[in-house]
C-alpha cells in the first residue's frame, strides 16, 4: 500500500471529481461512525468538534483504474462506552479500488499501529502534500519532554508533528516540536 501512494501521487484527480469523491467518502464515513460510536462528530447535537468536507483528506488517486485513498478525521466515542476517557479522535482510511467498487473503511488507524501520537487530544490536523501531514496534540508528560499532567483527561505537553509516508517503512512522525507544557 505504501508504494501505491507514491506512485499514485502524481496521478490525482481534479476539480469536480475530488470534491464529488469526497462527498461520497464523507457520507461512507458518516454512516460508519453513526453505526460504531456514540457522542461522535457527525452528530450535530454532540458538543465534539464536528467532522466537514474539510476533514476528508485526499491520499491517493489513480483516475484511470478507478483507485482512490481518502484520510477522514473524526471524534467520538467508538463502541459507546460512556467512561472520562473514552472519547477520542482518529483517522480513518476509507478507499475503493475501481470504478466498479465502492468506498469502504478500511482501518480507523490510517497512519499505521507504531504512530506515536496521542489522539484523543488532537488540536488540529493540516495535509501539506498528499504522503506530508502536520498535527497539534497534546501527550502526556514523560521521561524525555517531563511536564506535569492533570489527570487522565489533561496531559502535560502540546507538540507539533510532522507524519511523512517514508517509502518501504510506511507513514513515521519524523519531526516532533514542544509547542507548550504544563509545569
């Protein structure tokens, strides 16, 4: 899968049909969340951050085949159980892999399993290129940046990440900046 975004990269769609995909990958994503979480960001009602157009990230696209990967960034709390730290944020993966297939969640973990960002505290999430995002969150205090948390709900020490695809390795923090700390 990591080769398919490199070499896709150069093949992305344009205009109207990365916005009409997107559409699509947002409406796969809303049903998804609606059916796996409660107090999540589709709900209007819900006091959590809501989930918009702008949260569907564009991957990966190959007009010719009919390939597209989307990132989707959303909150909630996945499986409903209701504790002080059961909310989080994630980031799915929702692709097709031809004209003649649907869009389908593949993984809420888009960036992979070893990603050591905490997302139950995301800040903000920016895609600077198709296989480079920069993200906000907040991490509890440890051994390496100290800080002090306030509980399970309030940890100590706000960074800046850079995600980078590394080609043969998969998606990496390969910068990590302390924006703020708790003393």
């Amino acid at each position: 899968m990591a080769g398919l975004v490199l070499v896709g990269a150069s093949g992305l769609t344009t205009g109207t049909t990365v916005e009409y995909e997107k559409k699509q990958v947002f409406d796969v994503m809303k049903k998804y969340v609606e059916a796996t979480s409660c107090w999540h960001s589709f709900d209007k009602s819900s006091e959590f951050i809501k989930t918009t157009l702008k949260d569907v990230y564009l991957i990966n696209s190959d007009k010719e085949i009919g390939f597209s990967e989307y990132f989707v960034l959303w909150g909630g709390d996945k499986g409903c159980n209701g504790g002080s730290g059961t909310m989080s944020f994630f980031m799915s993966e929702v692709s097709k892999y031809s004209n003649s297939r649907p869009f389908v969640v593949q993984t809420d973990n888009a960036f992979g399993d070893n990603i050591d960002i905490n997302f139950r505290f995301i800040d903000s999430v920016k895609q600077i290129s198709p296989d480079h995002f920069e993200i906000i969150s907040w991490n509890y205090a440890d051994e390496r940046y100290g800080g002090k948390d306030g509980g399970n709900n309030f940890p100590a020490n706000k960074f800046k990440y850079t995600v980078k695809m590394i080609m043969g390795e998969g998606w990496q923090v390969t910068n990590q900046v302390l924006l703020e700390q708790n003393k």
